[in-house]
C-alpha cells in the first residue's frame, strides 16, 4: 500500500520496534517501507533517506556491520550530494558511525582514514575542546592503538587528558 497516511503509521511503527529494540522487526517494516519511498519519492528524497538511517542503526545494534556499512556508504554519498561537502554535521555524524562499524570489523585503516577526516573538520567548526571533537580523537587513538601505533595513540590520549584536565 503506497497510501502516505498508511506509510507514516507503517513507519511510527517501525520507529517504535526500534525504540524497543526489537530490531528483526523494525528491520523487516523498514525495508517493506524503504521499497514503497523509493519507488515514490526517489532513492535520495530526505524521507528515503530517514528511513536508510534507520535501517543502519537497527543493523549496527545488531552487530551486523557488513549490512550497516553498506547501507551507510549509501547514506554518506546521498549525503555528500545533497548537501555539497562532508562538513555538514549530519554526513559528519553518518562518517563517524560508518567509521565506528569499520572499527568493529577490524578494518582500522579505513575507521582511521574517515576519524582523521571527521577530527580535522570538528576542530575547525567546534573546537579542540569540544566532547564531540574529544569523543572522535579517543576513538582515533584507541584505532591507532589497535594498530600497534602506540605513538599516535598515546599523543592523541595525552592532548585529551590536557584538554580535560584545563577543562576541569
């Protein structure tokens, strides 16, 4: 049914099941759901979109970071087109987590790549002692760490205790 009343209960359902982590549901509504929008309002509509982000988050609860990552490449380059750079804060938002579930594989060289990118901008546009711009350079350093790069880790970790410590 491509009804939008109905869609849009369709959907509040699937925000619920998510909300209580009754992810195989929410999943399964959501991609019934992802086929009508897409077949409507197209793959890059902000609605299709909503929903692809989503569906990435009940994956990623899952641990099921092969299905996350691919649906958030899709999401990162609507992103990217939509909204011209990647210093928007939601495609930063949509880098982090596509870097945190490349991390949970054990993929840091491609989590480092996007943490590097994400850190830089967050530092121009927030600040160095930002938590969001902290939060991003502790997930940088624990990646550097889990590389035997124990070097850049600790420097980044100690920039971080410095910054918490003046904070404080």
């Amino acid at each position: 049914i491509d009804n939008p009343e109905y869609l849009e209960f369709k959907l509040g359902l699937a925000l619920a099941l998510r909300g209580l982590k009754r992810y195989d549901q929410a999943i399964k509504v959501l991609e019934e759901i992802l086929t009508i929008q897409k077949s409507i309002l197209g793959s890059q509509h902000q609605v299709t979109l909503m929903i692809l982000c989503n569906l990435a988050f009940c994956y990623k609860e899952q641990k099921n970071y092969g299905k996350a990552i691919k649906l958030l490449e899709e999401i990162l380059t609507i992103q990217k087109s939509t909204f011209g750079d990647s210093q928007h804060q939601v495609t930063l938002k949509t880098q982090y987590d596509l870097a945190f579930c490349y991390e949970q594989q054990g993929n840091y060289l491609k989590s480092i790549e996007l943490l590097e990118e994400i850190l830089t901008i967050q530092k121009s546009i927030l600040g160095s002692q930002h938590q969001i711009t902290l939060k991003t350079q502790d997930s940088l350093a624990f990646c550097y760490k889990e590389q035997k790069n124990y070097g850049k880790a600790i420097k980044l970790l100690e920039e971080i205790l410095t910054i918490q410590k003046s904070i404080l």
